[in-house]
C-alpha cells in the first residue's frame, strides 16, 4: 500500500504539478490555512481548482471517494466479497467498528475535499483581482464538489458536521448537523451551481472532468429522488434528458467507461498509469484470481440475454470454481483510458423512471425504463403498475450499477421495504441475505474513533460502542 501511495504521489505530481503545489499553499484541515496568494490570478487559482478535482479521482484506498465508496458499499450490500484480501470482511460482515482502518481515511478524505472546496470559495470570494465571471464559475464548481462529498457523507454516516468555513478552530469542534440540514445546503450549492455552471464542454476544450449546469441538474435530480422530491427530480433528470446534443447512452457497452465518452456527465481524471477501481473491483490477464467476486444473487440476477453479463462481467477460473467478477474497469496499463465516472446518462433514464412511477406516470416511467433495458439487449418490460414498476426498477439499477459509487447500498437504504413498508429495503434483503449478520443499525457507518478523538463533541451512531 505505501508502495502503491508513493507511486500515486509520483505520477500525480508529474500530470498536476502546479494543481499539487497550490494545494500544499492551501493545506490540510489539521494544521493550515488558506493562503491569499493562491487567488492572486487565474492560472495559481486555475492549478488549485484542478487540484480540488484531482483529490476527488486519486488517491490510495480510502481517500479515492469513487474506489472507497464502490468496494465498500458493494462490500455492505448483497454485490459480493474481496476474493483476496480478508481485512474487508468487516464491510461484508456489517461488523464495523469505531476502529476501522478504512473508515477514519474515508471520511477524513471527504472532508479534507470539502476543506479544499471552502479554501477556494472563500479565497475567491475574497480576491480583488480575480475577474468576476471567473470567479461565479470556480466557486460555482467549488460548491458543486462540496455537494457531491456531503451527498456521500450524510448517506453513509447520517448526521455529519455542516463545514462552511476553512476555518480549522471551527471545524475540529463542530458538532454534527441534522440529515435534513445536510440535505438543504446540498440542494442549495446545486442550485447556486446551475446559475453560474457552464452549459457547453467548450469552457473545458471538449471534456467532462468538470462541472456543468448538466452535472449540477444531474446530482439535484438524484438528491430529490433521496428525498421523495418526486416532481423535482423527474424535471431536473429532464433537463440533462434533453440536453442540446451533449450526452447520450453509449450503444457500446465496452466504452461507458472510457474518457470523453457520450455517456459521461462528469468523469474525474485519472491521473495514474492504472485504475484504482480497475486494480481492486476487477483483474489482470495474468492474476490467479479475481479481487472482487460477485454474489451469487447477483450473478444470478441478469436476465437471459443481458448484454451487461458478457460485457460487464467476467469469469476466473481457480481451483475448478468459476468466480464472476465486475469488468466494468479494465484500465490497468496500456489501452485505452478511464476515467472514473461518477455521473451518466442511465442514471437519469432511471431516476425519472422511479420519479415517475412514484407520481402514478406508468407509463412514461416504462418508457424510460426501456431505454436502459435497450442497451442492454433486453426487450421492453411489462410492468405497468406501481408494484411490477418498482420491482422492474430495482432489478434494473441493480445490474446497470453493480459495483459502482454504491448505488444499490444508497438504494436499499433508501426504499420502504416491499412486504413491510415500515422497514427499509435494505432490512428485507440484506437481512435474508447475511442473517444474524445484519442488524438495522448497521444501515449507517460508525462515526470514526479517531475523528471523536479530534471533536470531543462528535456523537456516535447507534449500535456502535
């Protein structure tokens, strides 16, 4: 792991040297302060901003928010096991502790982004010679990165301390916020984004590694739909839906993840000459073994015919046992690039799909539901109810983003349960699937010890001694 860090380290400074370097001008919530000559023109404030992006994609496990999240929540739900490594047995288990390694790194890597996010707001805000469209747009993208790590904290953690401030004497002894008030600054960045994002790639010579008025409607459409904001996810996913030309489902399964592509809304660029998602969701040509095994439910759940099954999944053999494993990710070294995805198209098909349904527009929500089925190969559903549409919608999130920024745990957590609707979908799976293993508690990750140990006045969730 130190090896893998020093290689990162290496390969990060030689792509973002100057990103890197105003970085160590802005610092680290432990022990710095923003430094007012960072925002003294736009090509030092430039490097800082692309800096903030590049913590979001590059990290060593942990702090890389897309690898963390997708390993630790397939981990946690029902998506499969780490074939080689024991140590994340806790995550499959549901047997966190305050103590877990990983969790201390995971969080402290959000708010470390977020911390870089309210340096370049304030040093913005504050800077007399920054021209002020510039200005409204980076602290647009600021915000818009702020939302996208409090979307992922307050979903794993629940009540999380609303940071607004660089201000580190703050910060070390704020207390945790309410969900409800997480979620409000959440839709309220977003929508301060969209006034000032870009509406055209042009901005950013074509590519989708930062935030547009379309990311911004993107990431508002999933957060209403976390919300039961019924109507306002359906227009927001509308909005993106239609867009003049710029993003569509890719036809070609092998190249949803590949850099640039049309199914892309925002990818984060990947800095390193492998892919941390590749390296541990997936496999070499030349591993024994896979590193992340599909469930058996899971590989059971796709449908004749699926195209996401030859495509997305692949087979190890080892030991006269065939393990499915995710090969979504394939870039390790060579070929052709990834870039980790965090927004695309399918997504929004099926927002609105569920938006839909739950507002009784069946079928406008099959139809919706049969775009993502097309794809895949598969024909039209016949769901035509609440019911049948629900169900139809489960199973199609969850083959389309399997092992992927922790949809299906965010997902089962989220939905009423289907035979009793007072308990989570999450309590009626995951419990016929882990047994004694689950408790409703462990729906919520434990507040790390080493953050409690900083903030005396961080809560513990319950269930967690």
């Amino acid at each position: 792991m130190k090896q893998r860090s020093l290689i990162y380290l290496t390969a990060l400074t030689g792509l973002f040297l100057s990103a890197c370097n105003k970085l160590i001008e802005i610092g680290t919530p432990q022990n710095q302060l923003v430094t007012a000559s960072v925002f003294t023109d736009t090509v030092t404030a430039e490097s800082a901003v692309l800096g903030m992006y590049s913590k979001l994609a590059n990290g060593y496990l942990g702090t890389d928010p897309g690898t963390a999240t997708s390993l630790f929540n397939g981990l946690s739900a029902d998506e499969g096991y780490h074939f080689s490594y024991t140590f994340y047995d806790d995550f499959k288990n549901n047997s966190l502790t305050p103590a877990t390694f990983y969790l201390g790194t995971y969080w402290s890597g959000f708010y470390n982004i977020i911390y870089t996010a309210n340096s370049l707001i304030q040093g913005d805000s504050a800077s007399p010679s920054l021209p002020a469209p510039y200005k409204a747009r980076t602290i647009g993208e600021a915000k818009f990165v702020r939302a996208v790590c409090y979307f992922y904290l307050v979903n794993e953690y629940g009540a999380v301390p609303l940071v607004l401030t660089p201000d580190v004497n703050i910060s070390n002894t704020q207390p945790r916020d309410s969900a409800t008030k997480v979620y409000d600054q959440i839709e309220k960045d977003l929508t301060d984004a969209l006034n000032v994002l870009p509406a055209s790639l042009s901005y950013y010579s074509g590519n989708r590694t930062r935030a547009t008025t379309w990311a911004a409607n993107a990431l508002l459409a999933r957060t209403c739909l976390y919300r039961n904001k019924w109507s306002q996810a359906a227009a927001a996913a509308t909005a993106v839906i239609n867009n003049p030309g710029l993003f569509s489902i890719n036809p070609d399964l092998t190249k949803v993840f590949l850099a640039n592509n049309s199914e892309g809304i925002l990818q984060f660029v990947n800095a390193l000459t492998f892919s941390w998602m590749a390296t541990n969701l997936g496999t070499s040509a030349t591993a024994v073994t896979p590193n992340f095994v599909l469930s058996d439910s899971l590989y059971a759940s796709f449908e004749t015919n699926d195209l996401r099954k030859t495509s997305w999944v692949g087979i190890k053999s080892y030991g006269n046992t065939n393990y499915p494993f995710p090969n979504k990710y394939r870039y390790n070294g060579g070929g052709s690039v990834e870039y980790a995805q965090l927004l695309r198209m399918s997504e929004q098909y099926l927002i609105r799909a569920e938006a839909n349904t739950r507002l009784g527009n069946f079928s406008a929500a099959a139809a919706d539901l049969n775009t993502v089925r097309s794809r895949a190969g598969l024909t039209n559903t016949t769901a035509n109810d609440k019911p049948s549409l629900i169900a139809a919608i489960e199973h199609e999130s969850r083959t389309e983003f399997f092992c992927e920024w922790g949809h299906r745990w965010l997902d089962l957590k989220r939905w009423p349960g289907v035979n009793n609707p007072a308990m989570t979908r999450a309590d009626e799976v995951l419990s016929a699937a882990k047994g004694s293993q689950w408790q409703s508690t462990d729906a919520l990750y434990p507040i790390p010890q080493q953050e409690r140990n900083i903030n005396p006045n961080l809560t513990q969730n319950p269930g967690y001694n």
